[in-house]
C-alpha cells in the first residue's frame, strides 16, 4: 500500500502544470509599427517566441502574458494578432498594458479572445492549484519626483483595482495554492522602495509577481528579484531574448 501512494504521488507531482511567461510582445499584424525601429533584435520577434513556445509548452501548462499584448486600436484589429496563437499549446493568460489601446470593456475584451485565452480585470483566475491575479499598475513616485495630479488619480484607481482581484483570489484560495500576480507597470519604483501594491501584496501572501514594461539595455533590468519575501520576475519580451520564462 505504501509503494502504492509513492507511485501515485509521483505521478501527481509529474503531471503539475508549468508557468511561463512573456510581456510586451507588441504584435502588429493589422497595424503598421514594425518594432525593429528599436533594434534589429527586434526583427521577427514573434517567430522566435513562436519557436521558443513550441519547445517549452505542454497543453495544460499556463503562460502569462501581461500587458502591450498588441498595437492594435479596435478590438476587432486585434483578432489577427490572436490568430497568431491558434497552433500554440498552452493556458494563456493577458492583462491590459499602457499600449493596449484596443481594451476596451473586460466583456468586450473577452467576447473576442479565441479558446486558450483569458483577461484578468478587477477578477482572478484558477488553474488547478494554480491562481493568477493582477493590475495594470501605474507609474510611481520617484525620491525628488512625486507624481503629477493625472499620474496619481490613475495610480490610486489602480490600487483599486488590485484589491478587488486581491480580494477575488482570496474566494478561490485554498490551502496548499500558489498565487501569482501580474501586472504591467513594475510594483516598486526605481530603488525598489516598498509601494502600495507591495503592501497589498504582502498583505495577501503573494508568492510571486509577474510584470513588464521595462525596455532596452539601458534600463534597471534584473530579470529576477527575491524582495518582500516574494519573488519579482521582469518579462519583457525583448529583455529575455523573445524567450518563456519559465516561472513555476
């Protein structure tokens, strides 16, 4: 009986889902912003994370994708840039990033998202033992530069809004569940200083947070990050090589 319940467990542990990530693909098949203007790495980049996904994605595993998904202006440009996806294995999970200009309504949102995808606003997700919550998240206040009056009302309507998919994670949360959050806009400032969303964070018991919208070489770019006793992954898409990271 005994070898009976290691082989099960064995078997179990196998079959976890995996968590990959990628940020800021910004697809553009309907819209004309060809991303190699930022650099010839920049050049197909949808086909090396094409080649990348194929190798690392099984149909049960989850990929976050939070945030500049696709240049596109109405939702229904952006349905080509979803097509992209059809033969690709895997959960996939988005969030709005600051460039999402097609987002719309979460309803509208998720009334063209093809099977395989799914949004996350002001809500949470569950995948097995897996939950995903998030935010777009905004800039924050630098030492010596507070945030302007706009900056701060959309700051604070943030903040808002990770309680609520806070709040809904909580709903769904059961004992021995990982918690992942997603968000755009990095959580902390440029010295890491502890803000609002971390607390929040550290108030929830998040394990991990998942975030981009950092670009280029000259940016503060650690890619991993364990702070607040929480581990902070960087996935932009041109800062990992147009590779998954693979995150659990």
């Amino acid at each position: 009986m005994l070898f009976l319940r290691f082989c099960v467990k064995i078997k179990e542990e196998k079959n976890l889902l995996k968590v990959f990530a990628i940020s800021d693909l910004h697809l553009s098949t309907t819209v004309n912003k060809p991303m190699d203007i930022f650099g010839p790495n920049w050049s197909n980049h949808f086909l090396a994370i094409k080649e990348d996904w194929e190798k690392k994605v099984s149909d049960e595993d989850v990929v976050l994708m939070p945030g500049d998904f696709s240049w596109a202006i109405k939702s229904e440009d952006a349905e080509s840039d979803f097509a992209l996806f059809k033969e690709l294995k895997g959960k996939k999970v988005i969030l709005r990033g600051n460039h999402d200009f097609w987002w719309n309504t979460i309803s509208q949102v998720r009334a063209i998202l093809p099977e395989g995808f799914f949004a996350i606003q002001n809500d949470a997700l569950k995948f097995g033992n897996l939950i995903v919550c998030g935010s777009r998240g905004w800039v924050l206040p630098e030492p010596n530069r507070p945030l302007n009056e706009r900056d701060n009302k959309i700051y604070l309507r943030e903040i808002e809004r990770i309680k609520l998919s806070l709040a809904a994670m909580e709903k769904l949360r059961q004992e021995g569940d990982r918690v992942i959050c997603i968000m755009h806009y990095p959580p902390f400032n440029g010295r890491r200083e502890e803000s609002e969303f971390v607390r929040q964070l550290i108030l929830h018991d998040v394990d991990t947070v998942v975030y981009g919208h950092l670009h280029g070489k000259e940016v503060r770019s650690d890619l991993f990050v364990r702070k607040f006793n929480m581990n902070f992954w960087l996935t932009s898409a041109d800062l990992v090589d147009f590779k998954l990271t693979e995150i659990i």
